[in-house]
C-alpha cells in the first residue's frame, strides 16, 4: 500500500491532496464494464425470448450484435470523459493558489511535468481501453455461443459487423 | 554572463510592445537592481529570460541558448510564489533536491533554521511574508549561478526585509548574480552594485553605484532624475480638483 501512495505521489502534482480520484475513476472501469454488459444483456436476452416466442416464423434469426450491443459503451464513454476532464484539473492545479507551472517549466527534465500529469490517467485510459476491449469480445461470445447456429445472422456480420460497429 | 541582444515582446491584442530593443548583460557576481514604474515591462522581461513567454532578438546564458540543459543555472523567485501550496517545506526540498542536481541542503537548512520557518507545515498554511521568504529560499538554495527576483519581498514588513538584505551578502558566491526588481529603491541601494531602469518597455537606465558615488547622487535622484520625475505633480493635481492652492 505504501508503495502504491509512493508511486502515485511519484506521478501526481506535487502536494495534491489525496487519491480519492484515482480511486474512484479506477473504480469507474468495472462499473462501466458491468453496465456494458447488463445493458447487452439485457437486450440480448430481450431478443432471445422474441426469437423463441417466434419460432415458427420464416427468416427468423436473431439481430444483428450491432444493433444490440448499441448503447452499450456509453458507460467506457463517460469515464473517458471524466478521466480527460480529470487530466485538465491535474494541469489546472500548477495554477492553483500559485503560479508552480513556473517551477515545473524551468526543470532540467522536461518530461517532469507531463509525467505528473499524464502518467496515471493514461494507465487508467489504457485499462479503461482493454477492459472495453475484453468486455466486448465476452459479449460478442456469448452472442455466438447462445443464439442457435441456425438463428445467427448471415456470417460476414455476424464476423466482421459486431466489432466494426459496436 | 546572461545577456539579452534586441529582446522585444509584444503581447497580442496590444498597441505597444511591452518590451523594445531591450539590450542587457549581468556579468557573473553582480547583484543588479531592475526598477520601473507599474507596467513598465520588468516581469515580462524576467519571463523572456526563462522563456515563459515568447519574444524576439536573442537571450543567452554563458554564451549558449537557454534551454532545459542550462536553465538550471538561471533560479526565479516571484511574488506570485512558484511553490506547491500543498506541499510541505521539507517536502520541496526533496522536490528541489530530485530535480536540481546543485541544491545545497546545508543553505537550506540554515536559512530555515534563521528564518524560523515551519519544517512539516504545508505552505498554504504558511503567513504571506513567510510564503515570500520561503519563495526567496528556495531560489538562493537550487544552487543556481544567476537568481532572478521579481518584487520577492511584497508583503513583508522592514524588519524581515533588512535581514533578507543582510542574509544575501552574506550567503552569496562570487559566481552567484542576483537580478532584483523592486519599488524598494531606497531599501536596496546599499546592497545592489547596480541599477538598471526600464520605461516602457525601455531600458532608460543603466549605471552601477560606484559611478553613483562618485556623482555624487544618491539612487533615489538617479530614478527621479531618469524618468523626468516632477516632484510638483501632485500639488498640480491637487490644486485642479480642489480650486484651492496647494503648499
């Protein structure tokens, strides 16, 4: 745990207050990648009762992953968001009460103060990113594993279509 | 030697550049004195040196460009503080120490010891003279050759800045330049070697204070004396708004 403030005190404007943020926007990556796949659930199973409620009909097959999936990232999107607006606050903070952008943009390292700033939220855009990328593929799973073979919409679609579109 | 050739700055949306044809040179060892009226261009200059703001002609350090390879030559301390407000003073010592390979801890330490000033207290909590003099100690510790002080000393009572005055000739190198601008004209004369005065984004003056002595005028005439000061003005101004004569 000390190691963990360390590293974050390492990456963060020097003196901000706590990591509530991190926390928080850390936390935001599970929440958002529950709601991703509650919301395609939800849709997905939706679909699946109409599909078996409509057996009989002709050409009955089961929507396009697209088009169920739709929405679904919004949750990805918001953090995104938040995690940008977060990387203005950390900029905002070097003229907070004082004029330290001064201090920072005469240090030998150049990188110093981009490393304060940027560091922790691109780790947490770039989890934020593969945990998108997971979730979709475990919702685009599932789609091909529970829809009946003979109710999947046409192949390249059902391929290429989810992914491209989602 | 940090020297400035044709350094003019213009700020956008403006009619008048903020500095003309400003031609400078500090030679090492000098504690020089920037003066100039509100407006005058003494902060801008200080921010082109550091690079903070954009300008034309050209600024150099020992002969070379300034850029992150020497900048750590050139400290800053400002009336706006360039401190972490969060941070404790212990804590921007491992800061300066991490990043300035030069800081001298044994300067620091002293000066905190003199200046009585709270090792584990974020400088927020710090009052505003203290703030201003822990501004000034950082710059003198970073273990750079030419400090830059812009009005370091706003809000701080006579006492604290007398013994600020003492504290610097007593603590500076030889190789160490100090380039000061203040409105504490009289207060610094006896510890500058020379004053430089800028108007308008014009350096009017320039003279150390050898030549002052031996002209026999005082610091304070040399500033009246360069910048057409007319000791009547207020009389004058006094006696158009009231109607009555003014002695």
């Amino acid at each position: 745990m000390n190691r963990l403030v360390q590293l974050y005190r390492r990456f963060s404007p020097p003196g901000i207050a706590g990591s509530t943020d991190v926390v928080l926007l850390a936390a935001g990556i599970p929440v958002a990648a529950i709601f991703c796949y509650c919301s395609f659930s939800v849709k997905y199973d939706r679909a699946l009762t109409d599909l078996n409620d409509n057996l009989l009909l002709k050409n009955n097959v089961m929507p396009p992953f697209r088009e169920l999936f739709k929405g679904s990232m919004s949750g990805f999107g918001v953090l995104i968001l938040l995690i940008l607006v977060w990387i203005m606050i950390r900029y905002v903070f070097f003229y907070r009460e004082s004029k330290s952008i001064y201090l920072m943009r005469r240090l030998p390292k150049r990188s110093e103060l981009y490393k304060r700033i940027l560091v922790i939220p691109a780790v947490l855009l770039g989890l934020s990113a593969i945990t998108a990328i997971i979730t979709v593929l475990l919702c685009r799973y599932y789609y091909i594993h529970l829809t009946p073979a003979n109710q999947l919409p046409a192949h390249i679609e059902m391929i290429y279509g989810g992914i491209i579109h989602a | 030697m940090l020297e400035l050739n044709n350094v003019t700055k213009k700020y956008p949306g403006t009619k008048a550049p903020s500095l003309i044809n400003v031609n400078l040179t500090l030679p090492r060892g000098e504690i020089v004195g920037l003066f100039g009226e509100n407006g005058a261009g003494k902060t801008t200059l200080m921010k082109c040196i550091f690079g903070f703001l954009q300008y034309e002609g050209k600024i150099t350090l020992d002969g070379e460009r300034i850029t992150r390879k020497n900048i750590e030559k050139l400290s800053f301390a400002t009336c706006e503080h360039s401190f972490f407000p969060n941070l404790t003073a212990a804590g921007h010592r491992d800061f300066y120490k991490s990043n300035f390979k030069n800081f001298s801890d044994k300067r620091f330490q002293g000066l905190m010891d003199f200046f009585d000033l709270p090792m584990h207290k974020a400088l927020r909590h710090f009052s505003t003279g203290q703030q201003n003099q822990f501004e000034v100690i950082l710059s003198l510790c970073q273990g750079a050759d030419y400090i830059i002080m812009d009005e370091p000393f706003a809000g701080n009572d006579v006492f604290n800045r007398e013994d600020f005055y003492k504290v610097l000739l007593g603590i500076l190198g030889p190789n160490e330049t100090v380039l000061i601008s203040t409105h504490l004209i009289e207060e610094v004369s006896a510890f500058i070697n020379r004053a430089v005065l800028i108007k308008k984004g014009r350096i009017v003056g320039d003279i150390t204070t050898d030549e002052l002595e031996e002209n026999g005028t005082s610091l304070i005439d040399y500033v009246k004396e360069t910048y057409h000061y007319q000791a009547d003005r207020v009389s004058k101004a006094l006696n158009a708004i009231t109607g009555e004569e003014q002695i």
